[in-house]
C-alpha cells in the first residue's frame, strides 16, 4: 500500500515512512498535481480537508485527528493496514527512498566515534546519503509504537 499526504500531514509522512511504507508528501496546494500523482503512482492519498478530493472518493481517506498517535491509529484502522515489522526502519524518512546496507568502515568519517564504536550495521539512503543505524532513538520508537498498539 503506498500513500500520498497532504501538506498539514508532515508529521504521520514521517512516521508512515519508519513503518516501511512508501510515502509521498505533497507539498503544495495544488489539488491537481495531488490527484495526478496519486493516479500515476498508484498512491492512496490522505488528507484532513475532504472538499479537495471528493471525486476521487474511493482512493481517499481523510483524516480527523489532531495528534501523531491518533493519527497512527486512525489510518491504521481505516484502511485495515498490516504492519511488517521486518520493514520498518528500511526507508530515509526525509525523502522516502529505500536504504541501502553499507559496510560499517564506509561511513567511520560520517558519524560520532562513539556510535562507530558500538555498532555495526548502518545503513545509507540511495538519494541523499543520510546514515542511518539501530541506535537508541530506534528502540525507543519502537516502544513507542508498541505502546501505541501499532506494531
Ligand atoms: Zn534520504
């Protein structure tokens, strides 16, 4: 399942991302560009404002909540969405790209000694070259989701 959000979305665009689904943010106004993107990609697109997308009722899901967790857990259940926990963490969240796997000595000068010294699997966006690794941050959203009921 791969999405589109809207632009007052920002935040779930993010978290759709670190649970391994392929995510677009639209980052304009223009409904047009929005309903052809979502057309040619094959993108459920969600959004908070119903009136801008009404014909495209099917592909379409507005969201009510205000918060992060509700939002989760609205999508979640709308669209009776399954989690893979074997994808989460497998795409940048800044520009949806998949991560690639990179050897742990191809990114000694691109991150902190100490995270070099205590871990060895890292991970590299293929678009803007950000690394990533299963640091702290990582288990802890983890047990964010958990907490939550989505994972
Ligand atoms: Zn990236």
């Amino acid at each position: 399942m791969k999405f589109i959000l809207t632009k007052e979305l920002g935040r779930l665009v993010r978290w759709l991302r670190i649970l391994g689904f392929d995510t677009a943010y639209h980052d304009s106004d223009n409904i047009g560009t929005l309903i052809i993107q979502a057309l040619r990609e094959n993108r459920i697109i969600a959004t908070r404002r119903k009136a801008k997308v009404d014909d495209l009722e099917k592909k379409t899901i507005v969201i009510h909540s205000d918060k992060i967790q509700d939002q989760l857990q609205e999508i979640k259940a709308k669209l009776n969405l399954a989690i893979d926990e074997s994808k989460m963490f497998s795409r940048c969240t800044v520009c949806n790209e998949a991560l690639k796997e990179v050897k742990k000595e191809e990114v000694k000068t691109e991150v902190p000694p100490y995270v070099y010294e205590h871990h060895d699997e890292f991970m590299r966006c293929r678009r803007c070259r950000k690394v990533y690794w299963r640091g702290t941050h990582w288990g802890n959203v983890n047990k964010a989701l958990k907490r939550l009921g989505i994972t």
